[in-house]
C-alpha cells in the first residue's frame, strides 16, 4: 500500500456507485462483484470511523466504536473477561518480543497518523473490495483455506494417499491431506482432553515469516476443538504468512485467529465475518487481529508471543489473551452461542499445536513451514510452541502431546513435560516438496 486513504474517502468511494454517481471499485466481476460490494456496503454502512492509520506493512487500520464492530452491529451486549489464569512455573521469553501490536498514544505511521486507537474504540483491519477479489471471492474470504478447511487430526474421510513425485521415506507414500483440491501437511501435536473438562490451553509461540509459495500459506496455531452437531467445531489462532488473504505481495507474518461451528462449512478469520452475523467480539485497543508482527532472526532474537484461550465458567464465553513482552491482555471473546448444541459451548475435547501449509487448488507443490528450517535446527533456527498447556477446573495441566507429521519434508522434535521452563515444547518446520 503506498498511499493513506482516509475512511470517509474510502466510503465514498465504496457507497459512491448508488449515492454519488461513481463508477463501482470493482470492475469486471460480474455479479461476484456485486456480492462484494454488497457485503461491504453493509458491514460499513453504520459505521463512524475518525481515526485510521497504517501498520507497519500498510494494511489500512480503522479504529471503530466498540459497539459498532460486525459482531456486535446488531447490538449485543458486551461481556467483560474472567481474571487471567496464570500458570505456575513459567518465565517470561528468553528473548522477549517487542509489543507486537504496537500501538500507543506516542506512535505515528509513516503518513503522520496517530497509531493507536483511544480507549472505547478498538483497532479493525480494513476489508477492501480488491481484497476481498484477491482471496479468490466472497465464499472463499470466510474460508480457512483454499477449498474450505479441516482439522489436522479430526477428517480422516477426507485423507488421500498422494503418489509422490519425490524420494519416499522406506518407499511408502505418506497420507496427505486433499480439500478441495488443495494439499494440506502437517507437523503438529495433539493429545485428547475429552475426559478432563478442559476449558483452556495455551501456547508460546516464536513468529517467522516462510515463504509459502508455490502454496498458498503456512502458519503456526493451536486448535481447541470439539465433535458437534454438524462437524468439528473450533477455536482457533496464532500467525500466518497468507499473502492472498491480506492482498500483499511480500512475505508478512500476521496474527490470526479463526472459528468454524459446523466442519468448516461456516466460519470466519479474525473480524471480518458479515455483519450480525456470530464472530469474535474484540474488547482491547491495543492488539490489531490481523496485524503485522514481529518476526525471529535466525540466530538472533526469536519475536514471538503467548496465546492463552479460557472459558469463562459464568457464561461459557471463550476469551483470548495475548501477552507480548508485557502484561497478559484480554482481547475479546467468542460468545458461547456460536457453539449453540455443541461441546465447546461447554468444555473442549481435543487440543492441537504445531504447524501447516497448504498448496495451491490442483497443484502438488508446498512450500515453507515454520522458519523454513526443519526440527533439527533448533534454537534460533527452526520455529517452536513452548510452555504448552490446558486449563481444567483443577488449574493448568502441563500437556502430554502425540506427535504427527504428514510428510518427511515437514519435521517435529517433540519434547513432553520437560524439566525447563519450556514445560512441554517442540520445534517444527520445513522448507517444502512435492507431492
């Protein structure tokens, strides 16, 4: 983005087709296109926005009214979070990350702008047309992922033995996720927690920014998931190099946090769900859901952050914290009734941590995870989860975690209840391959 566009401009140019006799922004469409601008002309419609900037990647930044982001557009009320649940025996990061949202009254863009957002107003990316265009469409912006979405340990109807093109590993073919016609490996870890009332976990995570082609995305997450009614229901989050989704061309890591009710057929990333519809309900101004972050230096500082999920036991809500280097910080929520007739309206059966890329829809080709760099790296070197948990009504239980790699390019070095700080961790990643 090399240019500011203010927030009345950029509603007058998106509302300027109906009410000023402008041409529409999105040419050549056909009636996709009409779907977008009908989308965004509702979810900015009763929108006052007088503050915007820029981050540090130029992704434009509105600072909306508390009440009127989508989520709570139709006027729901707004909760406030349950005291953090600390977890004994931790350490702040060796290397701690700077304030990765770095916003502050004292902070300008590079236009001018104040970078912050004042107290009663919370920090909303801005969803444009040619964003929306570059994702591949409206239907395909709500999803996960190119063809929709799945859960790495939880599908096996979809899993498919891909003929690889490459060197197998004792000459056998490893199972490869295919969604909708796009590839999906993984190296994570995951332990069944349907047995403990588990209403929390957490996760440290250092943050790199992978080149993801000839795929889509790579990303680093922890999945808090549960069987409902109609599929697998999640909460999910963590960061991405996802240059389609955000229409950019460079390499950027950027926090991300999604949910599906129902196997991945419905869902939204971060705040952009259609207006009074379910989603995530932000409270804090200091943390930008899909901002930029700072990224690790191979053999040098390792950026990164804590991501702590819990249940508030008052009403079943699904807060997130985020902790950079300084104190934990309540973001916001997911409503309990997102997961109306579901487990993870009341406790979560499975959590997830690792990694994940994904190709492009009819191509066989991956490309890097984590830092790019595969377990064996290590320290400095290779990306890790740290300090990994889940919260029961008994406290923090430090995890026990099962493995799972879906492909020999893509590594894990798993490390269960350690004697460290670290608790249980575990370096993954990988620089690519063909299927």
């Amino acid at each position: 983005m090399s240019d500011f566009q203010p927030f009345q401009e950029f509603r007058e140019k998106l509302f300027g087709s109906s009410k000023m006799g402008m041409a529409p922004p999105v040419v050549g469409v056909g009636a996709a296109g009409d779907d977008v601008l009908n989308y965004l002309r509702q979810r900015y419609a009763n929108i006052e926005v007088t503050q915007s900037f820029v981050d540090d990647a130029g992704q434009h930044v509105d600072c909306v009214p508390i009440g009127q982001q989508p989520s709570l557009q139709g006027g729901a009320p707004i909760a406030s979070p349950p005291a953090f649940e600390e977890m004994a025996g931790t350490s702040p990061p060796r290397m701690p990350a700077r304030p990765v949202a770095g916003l502050a009254e004292s902070r300008k863009d590079r236009f001018g702008n104040q970078a912050y957002c004042p107290p009663g107003f919370v920090p909303v990316v801005r969803v444009t047309p040619e964003r929306i265009q570059k994702t591949g469409g409206l239907a395909a912006f709500f999803q996960k992922a190119p063809g929709g979405g799945r859960h790495p340990s939880f599908g096996a109807a979809r899993r498919k033995v891909i003929t690889r093109t490459t060197s197998l590993v004792g000459g056998v073919a490893m199972p490869v996720q295919n969604v909708g016609g796009a590839l999906h490996a993984y190296a994570h870890a995951a332990q069944d927690v349907s047995q403990e009332q588990c209403i929390g976990a957490r996760t440290w995570m250092n943050v790199w920014t992978p080149d993801p082609t000839p795929g889509v995305f790579a990303l680093s997450q922890l999945w808090i998931s549960g069987q409902g009614p109609s599929g697998v229901q999640t909460i999910e989050g963590g960061w991405h190099v996802y240059p389609a989704f955000h229409d950019e061309t460079s390499l950027i890591a950027r926090l991300f946090i999604f949910w599906t009710p129902d196997g991945y057929q419905s869902g939204n990333y971060n705040l952009a769900n259609q207006p009074g519809q379910p989603g995530f309900i932000q409270t804090d101004n200091t943390w930008v859901i899909g901002g930029a972050l700072n990224a690790s230096v191979t053999g040098g500082d390792q950026q990164g952050f804590l991501m702590q999920w819990q249940r508030d036991p008052a009403n079943g809500n699904w807060w997130l914290y985020l902790q950079g280097s300084d104190q934990p910080v309540a973001v916001g929520y997911y409503p309990a009734s997102n997961y109306s007739g579901g487990p993870v309206a009341t406790a979560a059966e499975h959590v997830d941590f690792g990694g994940e890329v994904c190709s492009q829809q009819g191509s066989t080709q991956t490309g890097q995870m984590g830092s790019g760099q595969p377990a064996s790296g290590g320290w400095q070197q290779s990306a890790f989860h740290k300090e990994i948990a889940y919260l029961t009504s008994g406290g923090w239980q430090t995890a026990t975690l099962a493995p799972m790699q879906d492909a020999p390019e893509y590594t894990i070095d798993l490390h269960n209840n350690g004697s460290s700080a670290w608790g249980t961790f575990f370096f993954f990643g990988g620089a690519g391959g063909i299927f």
